[in-house]
C-alpha cells in the first residue's frame, strides 16, 4: 500500500507540473491572440513532436522532452538591416547565427501579417505577453494556498506546551537540554517553575501572549531575570515564577541558516531560555490570509536565487563526498517527484494532510518557477521583458534629445549571453537530476 501511495504522489506531481506549465504557456497564449498576434505554435515540452493538432492558425501538441514548453508568434525579431554584414571581429560566428534567425524570422511572415508581430506592438503590449506566464504560476499559487490556509490551515507555533525538557547541563545551552537528570544537572526553568505538556501559556511578565512569536520575543528579553509567569492547566489559570536562563544562540540568516564569520565560527547572541517547546497546530485562517503566506514564500524564493551560485556548488561538492544535501538547496524535478512520493507514502500522516502536502508542494513549485522566469536574462521572460524596458527607455531618450527612432530593440544581439545562459541551466539542470538520483534530499 505505501508503494502505491508513493506511486499516486509522484503521478499527481507530475500531472500538477504538467498543468502548471501548460498554464503557464496559455499566460502567453491568451494576450499574445487579444493584441492580435499571430501565434504558429503553442507547445508543452521541446524537441520532437510526440502529438499536435491544428486549429486556426496555431498548432497545439507535446513534446517529448517535458521540461517546459513555448509559444510562437511570428516578428519576435525585427528584419535584418539592408547591406549588413557580419564583421570580421571574433563576433562573426554569432552575428552570423543572428542574422540567420531574422532571416528565419522574416521568411515566416505573410502580406497578412502586417501590424501582427510581436515585434510591431507597443513596448507595454509585449511586457504583457512576457509577464503572462508568470503571472499565470503566480495566480495557481494563490489559489492553492488560499484553499490550504482556509481549509486546513497554516501551522503555527502557539503557546500550548508541547515538551518540557527536565534538565540542563552546566553549559546552559539550549544544545544541553536534557530529559533526564544526572548528578550535576540544573533543572530546566521551565520544569522548575512547574510546566508540563499541554499547559497553555496565556501570560509571561503580565503581558497577555497569544502566540508564540511573542511568548519567545519576551523570553528571550528578560534573560536571568525572575519573572511571572500565568498558564492553563485542565482550564484553570496557575501563576507563578521564572527565570530564564542567559544562553548564547546562534544568529541566523533568512534561510534560517546559522550565520558564521570569517574563521567559520558561527556567530551567537544572549538570549533568554527557559527549556520547552511550542506545540505547532494546523490554524485555518481567512482567504486573505493567503496573500501574506505566499509574500513570505516569494520573498523567500527571490532569496534563494539571489545565493543560487552557491547551492549550487555546495551540491556539486556532495556528489563527490560524504556530505549530504542542504534540505533547503534546489531540486530538480526528478526531486520534486521523490518528495511528493515520500510525502504521499506517510502513513502514520493523516490522508488529507498528505494531500495538503501535496498542494503545497505544488505551490511552492509555481512559486519558483514565477520568480525564475522573472530572472532579467534571456531566454527566461524576465530578459525579455528587460529587453522591452531598455527599448522604451532608448526611444524615449532619443525623442527627447530630437533625435530619430532608433527603433524596436534587436533581442539578437544577445544570443551570446543567451546561448550562455541556456548552457548553464543546461549543466544546473543536469547537476540537480544527478544530485536527486545518487543522493536525495529526504524531509521524512
């Protein structure tokens, strides 16, 4: 049964990721035909044709590689310039494969289709056409998550005790917590001052707390400093005393990764520490909830991309040494699968929570492909839509100095940097497939 459990998540990821892209595509496909583009392909996958239907002036199919998908329109670059020619410099060879690509781009255009490229529209049109697809992961993102955060809810830490730690050793670090005691151990503050699983924390220095953040905000202030404490035991209130003890936690980074300095030392601060923990539940919350979950998740995201280089190397160094995988490093989709199959497979979860898992998963995966796009560089729509920007910004210049059009911008001359880029997601992708195959990431 776990097997097949494993099988149904890995088979719904796969269907999940499927559409996103196909939505995604349709995010292209839906402005590009309202501003009256002509539109030749709408494509799930690349390289050879596995099934395409025609219907009006657009072939719909899939591919065999399916690894993302495109859209066609015809004018995506402007013709070449009468009596130009490739240099002689070391550029040749891609000025050659420019001049190739206009060329194929023109040799698609008909005596109907003027006013229909891609190229002809106004800048704003094509911003709109290039942030389409992003938007449209971006709007499967939100629905998923409004549908968890309403339904389900979102797990929080609350103030209901779910652990006390008994002892602490002489170090007095959260590290040396205990649960049991040995000849030289310190009661923890927290058993000392008598809470036990299940207490309900509703007042510390006679403030009212009603969630964890702000119990451990003011915990964490009043370091050995006594101070009163106020909890729910079976629904009746109990106050008491308690002083928590003055540790040194790490400072952590916003992957809430230990900060370290320059020799490696992990940098610490003083904080106070009483020795429980927080039980963490599942708390619906309004539609609108969702709006900030999936903030928190893009800003997030837009981190991680930001230090990207750097997960990626670290992963390249654990396939050729015994370290294992950063849990919060990219995966490829081969890893997303396995999580979703893991995910699925749990069987001491609830079946709703593991599907729960799985819409979250699938959110999050939309998320990272709306915020990957947006990346400034061809052939992701980000470069594109920089393209567009760098366009308007140039004509606007030159109309204001008297000078003539300089016309729509030539994303041809930088196929370069795009041939670049698209061999570097190439050699990611491939890395990520490698690093999920011979050593996965495991969350459960």
């Amino acid at each position: 049964m776990t097997f097949v459990f494993a099988v149904a998540g890995v088979l719904i990821m796969i269907i999940g990721i499927a559409l996103s892209i196909a939505l995604h595509e349709v995010g292209h496909l839906v402005p590009a035909k309202l501003f009256n583009v002509r539109v030749t392909q709408y494509m799930i996958g690349f390289g050879k044709t596995l099934w395409s239907k025609q219907k009006g002036e657009t072939e719909y199919g899939i591919k065999a590689i399916p690894l993302g998908g495109f859209v066609s329109m015809i004018g995506m670059l402007p013709p070449n310039k009468p009596g130009d020619k490739p240099s002689k410099a070391r550029r040749q060879y891609f000025q050659t494969i420019a001049r190739q690509a206009r060329e194929d781009a023109a040799a698609e255009l008909t005596e109907h289709d003027t006013g229909r490229t891609f190229i002809s529209l106004p800048v704003w049109k094509r911003i709109i056409i290039m942030l389409g697809g992003p938007f449209m992961n971006l709007i499967i993102a939100l629905v998923i998550t409004a549908i968890l955060v309403s339904s389900v809810g979102v797990a929080t830490p609350t103030t209901k005790v779910s652990d006390v730690f008994e002892c602490m050793t002489e170090t007095t670090d959260a590290a040396g917590l205990k649960a049991e005691c040995g000849t030289n151990d310190q009661p923890s503050p927290a058993w000392e001052a008598g809470l036990r699983p299940g207490d309900v924390v509703t007042e510390f220095n006679h403030q009212h707390v009603a969630d964890w953040d702000e119990l451990s905000s003011i915990i964490q202030r009043r370091a050995n400093t006594e101070t009163a404490i106020t909890y729910l035991r079976d629904g009746e209130a109990h106050e008491t005393r308690i002083t928590p003890v003055r540790t040194e936690r790490p400072v952590l980074d916003r992957f809430d990764q230990p900060i370290t300095d320059s020799t490696g030392t992990v940098v610490t601060e003083p904080v106070g520490f009483i020795g429980m923990s927080s039980q963490v539940e599942n708390q619906r919350q309004p539609v609108t909830a969702a709006f900030g979950v999936l903030g928190n998740q893009i800003s997030g995201t837009f981190s991680i991309i930001t230090v990207l280089p750097a997960k990626l190397w670290d992963t390249a160094k654990v396939l050729v040494t015994d370290a294992e995988r950063d849990p919060t490093g990219p995966v490829s989709v081969v890893g997303v699968g396995r999580i979703a199959g893991e995910a699925a497979a749990q069987q001491d979860i609830p079946l709703a929570d593991r599907g729960a898992l799985l819409l979250s998963l699938l959110a999050g995966l939309n998320v990272a492909l709306m915020v990957f796009n947006l990346v400034p560089l061809l052939p992701l729509d980000g470069g594109h839509v920089l393209g567009g920007l760098w366009e308007a910004i140039r004509r606007g210049w030159a109309k204001l100095r008297g000078k003539p059009d300089p016309g729509p911008f030539d994303i041809a001359k930088m196929f370069p940097l795009t041939i670049v880029v698209f061999s570097l997601l190439l050699i990611m992708g491939v890395l990520l497939i490698l690093a999920d195959i011979l050593k996965p990431i495991t969350l459960f």
